[in-house]
C-alpha cells in the first residue's frame, strides 16, 4: 500500500499483493501401516483377530481346569460354630486398619469415611492435582512417594492381618475350613477317590425302613432340631449312612455321652418322653442305615 503527499481529499489507495493458493489435487488419502513397518499393524483384521485368539486360548483353558477339578464346596453353615472371622485376602488391609483405636469405637465414622474418604478423595483430584507434563516416576518425587508409601502400607497392614490370624489359630487350636478340606483332598487323592465333594459325584443315601416306628421316636427325640426330619443334617451332620460308620453299641453310647461337639443326649429323650425300649431300638434302626443294602 502506498500513499502519495496529497491532500486527504486527493489520497488514493493502492492495494498491491500476491494471493495465489496452491492448487489442490483431491482427497489425500493417509499413510496406512504399511508406511511404517515393524511399528504399526491393521487393527481389524490383523490385531483383532490375534487378540481373539489369545482370548480363546484363555477361555478354552479356564472351561479344561473347570471341568477337570469342579470348584470345592464349603462345608454345611453351621450357626453355632465358632469361628475366628476373616475377610478375603485382598481385604486383609482394611481389616487390620479397622483394629485400630482411631478407626473403630468411638472413632468408626473417622475411620470408615474420613480417612478412606481423604484418601479415595486425593486418589479422583490426582489428575488435577498433578498437572506436570513430567511421565517418568523419578521426576515426580511427590506423587511418587505417595505411591510407595501406599503400597508399602499395604502390604504392612496385609501382613500383620495375617499373623495375628495364624497366632489366633495356634491359641485357639482351631483348624480353618479350608485346610481341613485340603487335608480331606489328599487323603482322598491316597485313596483313588475324587478329591472335590462337588454335587453329583456320589448318589444321595436312601432311608432304610422309612416307615418303621424308630421314625418316629427320632423325630419325638427332638433329634430332628440338629439332624433334620429327612436325616440330612442341619446343625448336625447327616445320620444316612450312619451304620457304614458306627455299630448299634457306639450309636447308643453317642446318645448317652456325646460326641465332639455333640453333647449327651439321653436324658434329652427321656425328658421328652422316650422309653429306654425306644431308644434301643432307635440305635437298632440307626444301625441300618448304611449306603448299601
């Protein structure tokens, strides 16, 4: 643009410019993988396709261990048990932080909300917190620390759950259910049986002489409180089958003195009526309840 010394009414304006644009030569297209090999593939079919097989191979395994060893089921729920209590391993943390006199008591709501909610709070506010365009852990001293620290504290808490729980079982003598079925497991592995007590692996024990008048004195007994009215167990074990395991003389002395965590339970029958002639023949008709006939 230039301008010349006349007056503001004689001025005149020249515009002088150049605006050429570069022609275009259509739709252009991207480089595909192709244009950098041994970094980058086609997602559909190539990487997808791998990533099914990897997913199969992973499923068939899972359906092979499923179907070869059935998951183990626990024993029957037993209310009057007694038990030491014990979350799942990945709770074991949080578990031995509640023992804490700051977490627990008069202080469960400090414990429960505040301080799992400061730290679940700074866990969401981290990426705003945290705005440095810094990747590598070693740069980020802070939030680094915070990490450690909380592994760290992790695996302490987890650790100390766990010992306190073996030293409660050495006191109390108690062994956990899940070690009285690896037990069970390999004394059957011994013995050529299947290791896992999953449904349908063994044929259900039939009543002998369901009608038989014993019947009745087991359920006037009030044997069916702990051993149930079809004699498959409540709180108790199952009585079927019981003759493949006592004889008529140790069925008769188990009413009269107990058995483990069984208390006598003779003088329990004759309080609710049951003669002594009853009771012989109850131990004569438990006798015969045996797997096979």
């Amino acid at each position: 643009m230039a301008h010349g010394h006349k007056s503001d009414d004689q001025e005149k304006i020249i515009f002088v410019g150049d605006s050429r644009v570069r022609k275009g030569a259509g739709f252009i297209t991207p480089p595909d993988y192709t244009a950098y090999p041994g970094k980058s593939e086609a997602f559909i079919p190539n990487f997808l396709l791998k990533e099914w097989m990897v997913g199969v191979v992973v499923l068939v395994g899972i359906l092979v261990l499923t179907i070869s060893e059935p998951a183990p089921l626990g024993y029957p729920a037993n209310p009057s048990a007694s038990v030491i209590p014990m979350p799942d391993w990945y709770f074991l943390f949080l578990y031995q932080y509640l023992k804490y006199p700051y977490a627990s008591g008069d202080y469960v709501l400090l414990g429960v909300l505040g301080v799992s909610g400061v730290a679940f709070g700074a866990l969401l506010l981290a990426p705003f917190l945290d705005t440095g365009k810094e990747r590598r852990f070693y740069k980020r001293p802070i939030a680094s620390s915070l990490m450690i620290l909380s592994v760290m504290a992790v695996f302490y808490l987890t650790n100390v759950a766990w010992t306190h729980y073996e030293h409660e079982l050495e006191a109390s003598g108690k062994k956990p259910e899940h070690i009285q079925r690896e037990e069970e497991a390999l004394e059957k592995h011994a013995q050529g049986l299947p290791t896992s007590n999953a449904p349908g692996q063994k044929e259900e024990v039939a009543i002998v002489e369901k009608d038989d008048p014993a019947m009745e004195t087991f359920k006037k007994a009030g044997c069916i409180g702990c051993h149930a009215a079809d004699m498959k167990g409540a709180t108790g074990p199952s009585l079927r089958g019981v003759g493949d395991k006592h004889s008529q003389e140790e069925i008769l002395t188990i009413i009269k003195e107990g058995y483990n965590a069984m208390q006598p339970q003779y003088n329990n029958a004759i309080a609710q009526g049951v003669t002594d002639e009853e009771i012989t023949h109850l131990t004569e008709w438990l006798a015969k309840q045996k797997a096979e006939q």
